[in-house]
C-alpha cells in the first residue's frame, strides 16, 4: 500500500508541473461497457482552458433484455505525462432511459466520475485523440437506483 501511494505521490507531484494543451474541440466515438450493457456513445469535447474541459456523450447501450439511451456531462482536468500522452480525472451527472422487454420503462439520474488515458497525435500533424478511460457512477434517482461503472475506448476527430 506504501509503494502505491509513494506512485502516485510522484505522479501527481510531476502533474504539477506539466500542463496539458487541451485541444479546442473534439468529437468522435467512445465504445465500451460494462461486461453487462455495452454500447456506443457519440462523444463531443469543448476545451476551456489549457488544462480543463467539459465532455459530453450521448448513448445508446443494451444486453437481451433491455435497451438505455443515456446522456453524460463531466468536466475534465488534464495533466501532462509526456509530450502527446496525458491522464484526465472529472465528474459530472448522467441521465438515462431504460427500456425494459417487459414494457416496464423508467428514468435514471446520477452522478459519475471518469479517470483515464489519452494520446493527443496533433503534434505529429494528426487530428485524433485516442483515449481508454474508466467510470465509476451512482444513480441516485430511479428504478435501478446504485453503483455501475464502465471502460471504454475513445477515438475522436480534433479541431
């Protein structure tokens, strides 16, 4: 347990002095799931500052007996690790419709964190962020009301 704090000790104490150089804005796809409901989200990134941004994804997601479609919004801090690679951590809300084969819908609303990886290839003269990230969330308001988390892999068009 000491050894994995002292890690991230240096990490973070080297993110101090590292700045990230958060693109303008940023669309593309993040695909994952959960192992349970997996799905596909059209992902937009807006930046606000060189180190912060917000994200909003939109999903469609399912398994054999229900489908959502669910909306997330997160603000992102980005630090540094090396050149084009850097590691984000946020939270946000999320809003989700579930649709059940048994005709039994209802409405969820939660809170989420995201913590992941990502490469910037703009200093090679390409605009695409590759990204893998994972997201703890709790719903709070709702039928299916606790905790979930997911991991996906985003793939986005830089402008």
């Amino acid at each position: 347990m000491k050894k994995l704090a002292l890690i991230v000790g240096i990490i973070l104490g080297f993110s101090l002095f590292a700045n990230a150089q958060v693109n303008p804005k940023a669309l593309g796809l993040r695909l994952g799931g959960d192992g349970d409901i997996n799905g596909a989200e059209i992902s937009y990134q807006h930046g606000l500052s060189e180190s912060n941004r917000l994200e909003f994804d939109l999903g469609l997601g399912g398994n054999d007996h229900h489908n959502r479609l669910y909306l997330f919004g997160l603000y992102h801090w980005v630090e540094n690790i090396n050149e084009g690679l850097n590691w984000y951590y946020g939270a946000g809300g999320n809003v989700g419709f579930f649709e059940y084969e048994e005709n039994d819908d209802y409405i969820n609303i939660g809170i989420s964190g995201q913590i992941g990886l990502e490469y910037d290839f703009s200093d090679l003269n390409v605009p695409l962020l590759l990204s893998i990230d994972f997201r703890p969330g709790l719903d709070i308001v709702g039928d299916n009301a606790g905790l979930g988390w997911g991991t996906s892999l985003g793939i986005r068009y830089l402008w």
